[in-house]
C-alpha cells in the first residue's frame, strides 16, 4: 500500500455508469520523510477521509477488493486513515 | 485513477483483431498542481472525452472492466471527464 | 498502452518452454514529443512490426489476451503499428 | 520482489475492516548498492520482521497470496527475511 | 518483460513456505544502451541464469506463469537468457 496525503476532491458528471456513487478524492504519494512525492492519484474513498488526512491506498486489482460491488473499473482506493507511524528513532507522524 | 489531459488521437490500421472499433486517445498524466508529467498513454476513450480536456483513467486490468467486450487486450480506459478538482485552498479546476 | 519505437530484436535459446516460437521486439517507450524516454521493455510482436515504427503496446496480464495461447509469462505484447499521431496543432507522427 | 529496508510502523485505527489483524510495517525500497531510493511502500508483514532489517516484498495481486485469508485488499507483503546479499565481487550485506 | 543483467544472489531463511526451493537472484534492468538502470529486482531464477548473464524477466501475475507450481507469492521470475540483442545498427549485445 502506499502512503498518501489527501490533496482534494474530485467532481465528474460525465463517467462510466459503474463508477457512480463513489466520492473520489486526489491523493499524493509522500517520501520516507512524508514530503510530496510522484504523481497524484485518483482514489475511492471507502473511509470517509477528509483532506490533509495521511491515509494508505491500495492499488491495481486489489483496489476493487475494497468496495461493496466489486466489478468496478477502480484501480486505487483509500483502505485506512494513518493514526501514526512510528520509526526506531521515533514518532513521524501522529494524528 | 490518475487525472489526465487529452492531448491527441492515435491511427492504426494494423492492430490485433479484438481492438477494433475502439477510439483510442493519447492522455498525458498530470502533477498535483496540473502539469504534464512522465510518459503519455493511449486509452481507450469510454466517455467521448475531446482533445484539451481533464480526465481520469483507469489502468491494468481494471480497464477492460470499462469495456462491454472484456477480454481485449486494454491495459488503459479513460472512464470520466472532470468537472471540478477542489483543493482545501478552493478550486484548481473547472471544466 | 504506451507509444513505443521497435529499436531493436532479442535471440534467446535458453527460455522457458511456453516461450518457444513468440517473435521478442525490444520497444522504447516515447514521451509526448515522441522523444524515447524511460527503460525499454521486450514485448512479444503478434502484429509483424518492424524496426523503427512506432507502435502500441499492452502491458501486465492484459498482454496476454493478444496471444493465442493464453497462459504464458507474457506481460507486454506489441497489439499495433502507429499509422499517425494526430493531436490539436496537427499530425505530430505519420507513417 | 523487490529489496527494501523495513523503517518504521503504521498505526490505523479506521480501516477496510478485512485489513484488521494484519501488522504494517513501512519498508524503503533499495538501489543495487542498498541505498534506499524511491517512495516507501506500507507492506502486511508475514515473517515478523523487524525495523532495520533487509526483506523482499511482493507486491501486486501476488501479495495477497502471501495470506492465510486470500481475499484482502492488500498489494505488498513482506514475504522473506534477507541473510545475505552476494554478488560476484563478494558480499554486499551479511545479516 | 524487462531486459535485465544477473548481478547477485539473495538468501534467506526465515519467508513465506511457499517460496520454499526456489533459487532468488538479484537482477538490475538495463536500458537502451544496456546500462544499469532504476531499482534490482528479486526475482525467481527459472532457467540457471548465471552472474553477469543478460537476462530478461517476466513481472507481475505472469510471473509464477513460469513456475510449476503456481499458487505462489512471487512477483518476478527470469523466463529466458540473451544470446543476442541486435539493433538495425548492428548486435548490440552478443552472449
């Protein structure tokens, strides 16, 4: 799973019928050091995570795992909200 | 997903038996702040996406879930047009 | 699927056997400007593509639905020769 | 599989709930010369693997298969702990 | 699949049973030019592929395709040795 802080939202009218009902939300992979990294990434939200959360996405085939129907052309989902990680020097994050 | 900008159209005529038919677009991954970034993909377009738009696409297997037809060889599919991408600063688009 | 160039032809007498009689194409992935960018990726060719062109490819277990037999480790396949690239200011690439 | 550094541990208390039990630890990918590079991924651990120490992951679909309950929407597992690393010029990490 | 170059041998004692007996080679892809490039690889040696070979690997789900027993958590398997990479200026690589 990858590390990712919520960026936004983001709103389509027009999309594939199996994608309706779900809230998307933008999220960017973070470094070992939580800086922004990479590209962002659209993902289902199934935790009701809000923006400037550190959450954790799953991606590819496994995405679809985590929602309710799951025959869904969905290749990221949000799967947990981060309360803290913790190296052996310390806490890095705590929420 | 990853949010894209449709940048041009792709012609073959010389292609595997089952893509036929397909419209397939060249899309351009996006940075957090909607830059161009990293390697163009074709897709395949599900929405009637047009050229200079925002879209998001889905990859890997979970394309060909976009599709009628499932088993294609399609490792992209553009599955819908953004309307809106909201940050916590206020909107960073709109359609 | 990712704009590739065929630059070049691998020979390989020791493989795994469900490898034996598939044509391997070393393809360069291309940026936006068709400019070649990033690590090269050996692809079966099932479309009789030559060096030099410009083609598409499917990559991950999708490759494997372009193949005849399908239960192969396959994970990139050359599904189409590029006839043109056409974006908003004109033909970018034609054959 | 890929070699990565385990650095630290993540705590979530809202989660997918078929991702309660497993234990996440954040490992760093690493260059051939075992510096870390690129992003840290958040991986289920198998083999009770410790901070500091070198491990191989799965990553993908594969991932899930490293489970007793195959049916999670997990993409990387810890599936081996590295004794050694040697290469033609040697040992590059010994345990 | 990915051309890459054999550079060393991971062991371990403590993994996943189901990767029990498989021999696990460290290998580095290569670009265009053959020139070390981005992050090694762990992958399942399938064809006695030797140090310093020229290889190329099969990644992802395909890749325990290449194995007898299927149901494993592996990720990467090397499914052939280079003899040759030939390029339209002439062998690039010749084993």
């Amino acid at each position: 799973m990858d590390l990712c802080r919520v960026i936004g939202t983001v709103w389509a009218t027009v999309k594939v019928d199996t994608l309706s009902g779900y809230r998307l939300l933008v999220v960017q992979p973070l470094s070992h050091d939580l800086k922004e990294s990479g590209l962002p990434v659209v993902a289902v939200d199934t935790v009701s995570a809000a923006p400037g959360q550190l959450v954790y996405i799953v991606k590819s085939r496994e995405a679809s795992k985590a929602l309710e129907e799951r025959f869904n052309p969905v290749d990221a989902a949000i799967v947990g909200i981060v309360d803290e990680v913790r190296t052996s020097s310390g806490p890095l994050f705590r929420r």
